[in-house]
C-alpha cells in the first residue's frame, strides 16, 4: 500500500515540476533543439536542476541494497556502449524533434485534454510493443 | 535568447529531481518514464505502482493548473502524419536505447553513467538535426 502512494505521489510531484519548467509546451522543446535560430535554453536549466539535486542524492545512496520499504535496489548494471543505444536514442531524437513530445510530458498533456496528444501516446505505445514482437 | 525562462526551468526541474530522489529512496526503482509506460502495457512487474505513477503525472498538472489558474501554454504540430511518426519512433527508439530525457537525461546522468551520457547528446544531435531539417522545408520557422 505505501508503495503505492508513493508512487502516486512520485508522479504526481515529477507532472507538476514538468508543467512549472513548461517542458509540458511541445514548443519551448522545439525552442530548445532549434540551436539555429532563436533558441532557448530552458531545457538545460530543466535538467541541471534535477541532476544538481538528485546526484549527490543517489551518490549518498549508493551502496544501499535495500530501498526504505524494504524493496532491492536495482539499477542498470550495463556498462559497455553498443549499437543498440546509439541507434535507439537517435530513432528517440528524431521522434521527439519532429513534434517535441517525449514520454513524461506526453503523459501529463493527457491533463490538458489536447487530443492529438491521445494519438502520439497509441502511436507510441505502437512503437513499444512492435519492439517487443519483432 | 529567445523565450528563455530559466528560473521557472531550474525550479521545475529541481522538483522533478525531488520527484526522481522520492521513488529512488522508497521503490528502489529509477523513475524513467518511457520505462514505466512500457512495463505498464508489458509487464506484471509493479504494474500498480506504474499505472500510479502515470495517474500521478497526469494529476499533478490538473491540480495545478486548477489551483494556480495559470494560462496554459500548448503549442504542438497539427499535423497528424508527423504525430503519428513522433510517437512510434519515441516508442520504439526509448525501448531500442533504454530510456528517454528522464532515465537516460535525468536519472543516468545523475548516476555519472557514460552510457546514458552518450544517450543523452546522441538524442539531443538527431532532435537538433531533425528540426533543423523541419525548418528547411519551412516547419517550425
């Protein structure tokens, strides 16, 4: 049960951070990846502030096994750089520079009752499962 | 610089980091997001807590925009072919790569992982490419 209000409340604090860094505007993330003209650098600002909070977090963290509910810590223990990464992060590139929308921000659109995001989240979900079934 | 707002970014992005540091600390598990959509459709595993976590996302921005009456600022293509083509390749791309701007962008670099590190510039580079190509053929001007 505490997991689960955790988790809820997770979400619900990362939708709010999204929408106050308005990373929830597909255009100020177009803004971001238009390093040619006008460009704006909010969305390093975005991530610098997470990292500069949760770095030193996980690095305290870093030998626990167990998290405070008593659950194993897991993290990706992959080291090597492969094909697959390389390939896979600039098919996400593209995917995001065409309309500006990654994952957490197209989840928390649903709010703004935007329809066309509806069809970005089956579309992507789509691209999800033909990578499980091919 | 053009529409730059870094006090509201760097706030945001602190409480996205309270977010990361709040279900690390509790769950045990990273918070990135393309992986929790995903397990949600494809896996047992947590699968409670994930459709939670993404009832919490969409919530939190409810309750905000309901409390803080701001005016909300939503501007996306309206082009259904592109938004189509978007969500597929961040679907299938995410799962190839293993995360998006939250796993590989947030929680990964946080971790000092060179794998997320060269994730992160690689989906920057081809989404800088990708709307410089847009914007010759005069989207996005």
């Amino acid at each position: 049960m505490k997991e689960k209000i955790v988790s809820l409340l997770s979400g619900i604090i990362f939708g709010v951070g999204l929408v106050i860094s308005g990373m929830t505007n597909p255009e100020k993330v177009i803004g971001f990846l238009s390093i040619t003209h006008n460009w704006d650098a909010s969305l390093i600002f975005v991530m610098g502030g997470a990292i500069i909070v949760t770095a030193p977090f996980l690095y305290i963290l870093r030998n626990r096994n167990q998290s405070s509910l008593g659950f194993d810590i897991k993290l990706p223990k992959k080291i090597d750089l492969d094909k697959k990464l390389i390939i896979g992060s600039s098919f996400f590139g593209i995917g995001w520079g065409l309309v500006g929308l990654c994952p957490g921000p197209a989840v928390s659109s649903i709010a703004l009752f935007e329809p066309i995001t509806l069809i970005f989240l089956l579309a992507m979900l789509v691209g999800i499962l033909a990578n499980k079934y091919i | 610089m053009y529409n730059f707002t870094p006090i509201s970014a760097l706030t945001g992005g602190i409480i996205i980091g309270c977010a990361v540091i709040l279900y690390f600390y509790t769950t045990g598990r990273l918070a990135g997001i393309s992986g929790i959509f995903a397990n949600t459709f494809t896996s047992k595993a947590n699968r409670s807590s994930n459709i939670l976590f993404l009832l919490g996302l969409v919530l939190g921005p409810l309750g905000y925009f309901y409390f803080s009456k701001t005016p909300v600022n939503f501007e996306i293509t309206n082009s259904y072919f592109l938004i189509i083509i978007a969500g597929f390749l961040v679907g299938f791309g995410t799962r190839i790569g293993g995360g998006c701007t939250s796993g590989h962008g947030i929680c990964g670099i946080s971790r000092i992982s060179v794998r997320s590190i060269i994730a992160t510039v690689t989906f920057i580079f081809t989404g800088m490419l990708t709307v410089f190509i847009l914007q010759q053929f005069g989207i996005y001007l």
